[in-house]
C-alpha cells in the first residue's frame, strides 16, 4: 500500500487541461444545452449509447465525453444501461446483420418521445465499411434517425454540438 502511495506522490497529475479555446466552446455549447435539456427534459437528459458494430474511435469519443476533463454530467446528461429509461439513443458503427435485431429492440424498448443520433461515418452513412455481406450501411436503413454527427470519429465537443442540434 505504501509502495502505491509513493507511486501516486512521485508520479503527480498525469491529465492535461483542456486548452482555452476548446474549453471556451464547450463552455458556450453546454450551457446552451443545459438549458436545452431543462426546458425539455426537466433538468436530465438520459442516453443509452448502442454499438451497432463500430470499430470503437467512436465510443472512445463518447467515453472521453463523459470523462473528468469533458464533464458532460455537469450539462444535466446521464448514460444508463437499459433503453426503457433512456431519452435518447447515440448510435455508432455501421448496423452489421447481427446487430440489426438488437438496434431494432433497443428503439422499441426506448419510451417515446425518443430521439437516435447517428454517431460517426459508420453511423451515418456506412464510413468505410459501406454495405456489404456483413454491413447494412448506416443506422437511418434500419431505424429513423434524428441528427447526424459526422466524423471519424467525431471529438467530445462535436458530440456535444450534435446531442444541442438534435435537442434544439
């Protein structure tokens, strides 16, 4: 335990700060939407995020999102587990023919007013992996999408943008 200890003490804060601008941005957009997310969803916004068959840029985005630098808990977004609670869906990856039932079951079991984001190219439009034997392309083939956040894969503040546009 001890040894631990020293470790933390040599070792010191490892994390970076975001830079200024960065911070600033995020600062303007996530007070836009928290007040978004009051208005509509009375103080939270609950996401079940769905990897429909991505290679994971995406969800490492989404992870940083959620993380001690990015905060996005303090804008009033939770993530849960289970779609029977969620308001929104964050779908990444190209929908592959093994997913296609889950997507499908994760939208129904979602209570409505439900709003899906398409999450990066894959989600978008099938990015690289297009349409093939094992790709159905983007999430719009197989449930109705609301918003688009294009990128490979998209940044925290990019997310963050997007879930404003699909509120707003």
């Amino acid at each position: 335990m001890i040894r631990i200890l020293r470790q933390i003490f040599r070792t010191g804060i490892v994390t970076e700060p975001l830079q200024p601008d960065i911070e600033a941005e995020l600062g303007e957009v996530g007070t836009r939407l928290e007040e978004a997310i009051r208005k509509k969803f009375r103080r939270s916004l609950t996401i079940r995020q769905v990897d429909a068959g991505s290679c994971n840029g995406c969800e490492l985005e989404i992870h940083a999102m959620n993380n001690p630098i990015y905060n996005c808990e303090r804008f009033g977004m939770h993530f849960t587990a289970s779609p029977r609670f969620a308001d929104l869906l964050l779908v990444t990856g190209p929908v592959t023919q093994n997913m296609e039932i889950a997507v499908r079951r994760t939208y129904e079991a979602t209570p409505s007013p439900k709003l899906v984001i398409a999450v990066g190219d894959c989600g978008c439009n099938g990015g690289i992996f297009g349409q093939s034997y094992a790709s159905l392309g983007g999430v719009d083939k197989i449930i109705p999408v609301d918003c688009y956040i294009p990128g490979c894969p998209p940044t925290p503040t990019a997310l963050v943008k997007g879930i404003l546009k699909a509120i707003g």
